[in-house]
C-alpha cells in the first residue's frame, strides 16, 4: 500500500473523490499530513517544521470519521469559502493535530489570527513608524489596512493596536457564534495580544 507523505495510510472503504475532485475530508487530511511531513512544504512554510498528527489520524477512515462530525465542516462562509481547518486556536503551543487541538472557523478569522513576522517592519506589532518619527497604530479589517491614530510612544500604538484587534476578534467571533465549536467561541473572546508576538 503506498503511504501518503511516506505515513498516512488511506483504509477508508469508499470513495475518496467525485469527477476526479478529492472529497473535503481527504483534501483536509492529505492537506494535514503536508503540513507535518512534506519537506518540500517546510521550505516555504517553515513554522510547520516539528508538527505531527496524532497516531489514530494516520489512518484516514479514523481522521474521517472524527472530522465530518465537527461543527463548521460543513461550513462556508458569504464568499463560498469552506472554513479553515486549525489546530492553532485551541492549544497555542501545541504542535500535533488531535481529537482536541482540530476545529474549523472561518477563512476571515483564520487569516487575522496568523501571525506574519515575515511581513513585519521593526517595530512592535500592529505598529509603524511613520516619516513624521510619531507611531502609527493599523488595523486590518476584512483585507484592508485601516490607521487608528499617530502616537508618541510605540507603546501608545501598540495598546491601541491591541485593543482595536480584540474587539475586532471578538465581533467576528459573535458573527460566526452559531457556526462555530462553543471551544472555538470561548477561545476567540478570549484572544488576547501579546507585546512578544
């Protein structure tokens, strides 16, 4: 039997594609297993490096199974874009998918919820510092940047960056509420920005 990505193993006795299109429940696992085991993905997805699945999961028809029944699965949002299978949400610092790190919120949610340090300048997060030398707070909102004011201090900015962002987070988490795992909802109202992230 050949593995997938050298370690998933596919016992599902149906059928895993329609028209030659992967079902959503095999492209969330083979996308799972790409994350943790494709080296050729590590190379431009570095912060997935030391990422795992749990040992259940290996095999599809557990992942399967576990996954159909999951609030938001089935979920798509205004722009007909399935919710985003995370793992980040639930438990920060832990690095393998599992019964209890697995959970779907949507595409809007997951992107804010990504850090991009790659996109960063020098300054604190959610904070640029303008030609002027006065600290600009910014905020992004459905993929538009908006300014929340210029600041004397970088700290100044970044408070109102964090306050602006958490209730941002905490609007879409009450948009989304009925779609969403009550984890999910917990987890997002209570979201708070670090000064380290």
């Amino acid at each position: 039997m050949r593995l997938v990505y050298g370690v998933g193993v596919n016992n599902y006795a149906g059928h895993i594609s329609v028209n030659g299109k992967h079902n959503y429940d095999y492209t969330c696992w083979k996308g799972v297993l790409k994350r943790c085991y494709s080296d050729e993905y590590h190379e431009t997805h570095p912060t997935y490096k030391g990422c795992s699945i749990s040992d259940e999961f290996l095999f599809f028809d557990c992942f399967r199974t576990f996954i159909v029944e999951q609030k938001g699965f089935n979920c798509v949002d205004e722009q007909g874009r399935r919710f985003a299978l995370d793992k980040d949400l639930l438990s920060p610092k832990i690095k393998e998918y599992t019964r209890n790190t697995i959970c779907f919120i949507p595409v809007e949610l997951n992107s804010l919820l990504t850090q991009r340090h790659n996109h960063r300048g020098e300054c604190l997060i959610g904070v640029r510092l303008s030609p002027s030398g006065k600290y600009n707070a910014q905020i992004s909102r459905q993929g538009k940047r908006y300014s929340l004011g210029y600041y004397s201090t970088e700290i100044e900015a970044f408070y109102a960056y964090k306050e602006a962002k958490e209730n941002y987070i905490k609007e879409l988490a009450n948009k989304w509420k009925d779609q969403i795992d009550i984890r999910v909802y917990e987890a997002l109202m209570a979201w708070a920005i670090s000064i380290d992230d």
